[in-house]
C-alpha cells in the first residue's frame, strides 16, 4: 500500500465543502456552511457560482446539456437551474423519502439521489425509488462505460454496486468492497477502475479496488467529506475537508473547511 501525506492547502476558511466536481476546467463545490456553490480555478482563482435556497444537504452535478442539477436535500428536491439562472424543480422526491443527500448523473440524462433511500430521476423528470434501506448512503460514482453505479454507505461500511440497465433501472445489488472501520462519503473513480473515497472519522482519502484491497492512502489533518480527481491530466486528487464534531456542533465546523490537494499517478475515469 503507498501512502501520501503532500497536500497541498488551496482555499481555507470554508464551512464544509462536499460534492466536488470537475466541469468544465473548474473544481467545482458546495460550502455548506454558506449555502453557496463555488469554483475554483487552476490558478487558484475562487468564483462564486450560485447561492442555493436549501438547508443541507446540498450536492450538484450536471445533465448533458449543461444544465446544473442541485440536491435540495431537507426539502426532497432536485432542482435544476435554467439559462436565466433561475431554480426550478427537476423532480420531486418526497414520495419515495424525506430527505436526500448525494447526486451523480449518467452520460444520458438519469440523475441518481440517495439518503436512506436511492432514487432516480428519468431525463424528463419522472422519479422512481429504486431501494430503501442504504445505510446512509453518501458519494456515487458510475464506471466509464456506464453499467455500474456505486454507493458509499458510510454506516455500512462498505462501497455497494448496482448494475445500470437501459432504462436507467437498477438491479444486482452486492458488496463492491467491504472496508472494515471506514466511513466512506464522497467518491470517485480512476482509469484502472480504482476507487477513491474520503473518509471523515478517519481523516484520510483511500484507494481501494474492488473487493477492498488498499491500494493508496492519504492522511489528513481533518475529516475528509469529498475527493474528485480533476486537473487538465486527470491526475490532481482534490479533498474537501473540516472539522467535524458531531450533527450536534455543526456550527463549530464554521472556518475549519479547506480545499486540499495531492498529485496522484492514475487519471479521473467515470463520472462524476
């Protein structure tokens, strides 16, 4: 197993920043302590992409049109933001939970959303519950030719695949890998069909192929809430990262959250 202790700190002062993304040459998160979707350029350079109306969780990815899709996670809502920057609902999960947390999206259109339950959203809105009993599901990831979707239960311990079929259903649930005292959250995938997770009991990211051999770790000062790997080459392993005391003190997270990151050897593959 390698380790990897060089990250590198790019932005500080954050509450805690979750779902990253790579678009468009951008690193792209969510500060849920200000309510607020950021950006963040290779030169460092930070933008503010929008403010979100939504108590937490918030977690975003993007239809194949561009269109931003954005969890409304207390209100059951995925929204989407149209061209003239306003918020409309994509669908409406309340009848399949109360509450959600994480998002990715497929190469066609299908928006997959978790919590307790997993649902997804068909490209013309339509909203079907798929499973509901995940062991808080966090991160998801779908592998690059688009059949598996995989999903953190960070009470689980353990990264769970589905199969993706052509309609955007999902079928053949199992153990993708066991991780023994892990709390997986954000995901993402490389080109060797490794997975990165972050983990914030443990403070570090890792490295795991499927059946949960260790291939890497990174350590951290802080929980780790999200990895996306992204730069130009694929090969910048990006860390969303804070302090974490509990639900209970959320609040002392305030000024604790950073945007790390660390030169890794295997590029991003997959989405998101």
């Amino acid at each position: 197993m390698g380790r990897n202790n060089a990250l590198d700190v790019l932005v500080d002062g954050l509450g805690i920043p979750e779902s990253l993304r790579w678009h468009d040459r951008r690193l792209w998160f969510c500060d849920w302590g200000a309510s607020e979707i950021r950006s963040l350029g290779a030169d460092g350079g930070a933008r503010l992409e929008a403010r979100v109306p939504a108590t937490l969780p918030i977690s975003i990815d993007w239809l194949p049109d561009g269109r931003l899709l954005v969890v409304s996670g207390r209100e059951a809502l995925l929204l989407r933001r149209e061209p003239n920057s306003e918020l409309v609902t994509h669908g409406d999960l309340r009848s399949v939970d109360p509450l959600f947390n994480e998002l990715v999206v497929d190469a066609r259109g299908y928006a997959y959303v978790n919590g307790a339950s997993l649902a997804v959203v068909t490209p013309d809105g339509a909203v079907r519950g798929e499973t509901g009993d995940l062991a808080f599901g966090n991160g998801m990831a779908i592998t690059a030719d688009g059949r598996t979707l995989i999903v953190a239960e960070s009470h689980g311990h353990r990264l769970t695949a589905f199969d993706i079929d052509t309609h955007g259903g999902l079928s053949g649930r199992r153990v993708w890998a066991d991780l023994g005292h892990a709390a997986p959250d954000g995901i993402c995938l490389d080109a060797e069909g490794a997975c990165w997770y972050a983990d914030v009991p443990n403070r570090r990211c890792v490295r795991v192929r499927e059946g949960g051999e260790v291939l890497e770790e990174i350590e951290a000062d802080r929980g780790c809430f999200s990895c996306m790997l992204g730069g130009d080459d694929g090969r910048t392993l990006y860390v969303g990262a804070a302090e974490w005391f509990g639900m209970d003190r959320i609040t002392e997270t305030a000024g604790t959250g950073r945007i790390l990151s660390a030169r890794v050897a295997v590029p991003h593959a997959g989405r998101p």
